[in-house]
C-alpha cells in the first residue's frame, strides 16, 4: 500500500493508474489441445488477498476512484513441456501438483501453455482534501 500511496502523489491531478495482476483462479495447464490440470494456487490467493486489500483500502480513503474493471485469460506459452517445468520451478507461491507435473513430462504436445485470469483496473487519483 506504500507504493500505492507514492504512485498517488506522483501522479498529476486525475492522472489514471492501470491496476493489472493475476488473479490466481483457475489457473490451467494446457499442452497442444489437451488440459493436464490446473496449477495450485493456496498460497498465491493470499498474496492476492493483500493486494486487493491495499488497493480497496486507498479507494476506501478517497485517493483513487476505480473507473472501470476487466478480467481477461492470459496464457504464458512454450515451446515445450520441459521449458514449461523450468518456468514453474522458479515460482514462489505457485506449485504444480504432481499429477500435472507427471503428465507435462509425459507429453510431447506442444505449445505448452499456462492459462491464468488478469484483472485490470483502471483509477483515477482524486484531489486530496486540505
């Protein structure tokens, strides 16, 4: 919420904002035309959860007001499963669950792909009262 409260006063007066990040639901496994699975998520909902409430939290104070909210899928492709694997070995609060992960060594479709929900949120900085 810090940084929130930095990026109000650096923006000019009605300066907009575009809010984006994952939501962290659904998050799918594909390879070629075939799901494998979904990826767990638990951890991830409450760095989420902290997100939203810092962003409702300055809306809530009167810094910003949300003009507008879309969601949309968003997939991350690759070229192979194995290149796939690797992403998912560097994440922090994701896991792919052996199931999934058993499936992605067993495949040779391609793309790959990990299909996730993005929401963007676009606000306007409101005048700060005297």
């Amino acid at each position: 919420m810090h940084v929130l409260r930095r990026v109000h006063g650096a923006l000019r007066p009605e300066g907009l904002l575009l809010d984006v990040h994952p939501l962290g639901l659904d998050f799918a496994v594909r390879a070629g035309r075939h799901g494998l699975g979904f990826v767990d998520t638990r951890k991830f909902a409450a760095v989420v959860e902290a997100m939203n409430d810092g962003l409702e939290q300055t809306v809530s104070e009167g810094l910003f007001e949300e003009l507008k909210t879309l969601r949309r899928h968003v997939a991350e492709r690759f070229d192979d499963a194995a290149e796939a694997l690797e992403e998912a070995s560097s994440w922090e609060h994701l896991r792919l669950p052996a199931a999934v992960r058993r499936r992605l060594r067993q495949t040779d479709e391609a793309p790959v792909e990990f299909i996730d929900t993005v929401r963007y949120r676009l606000l306007r900085k409101l005048p700060q009262s005297p």
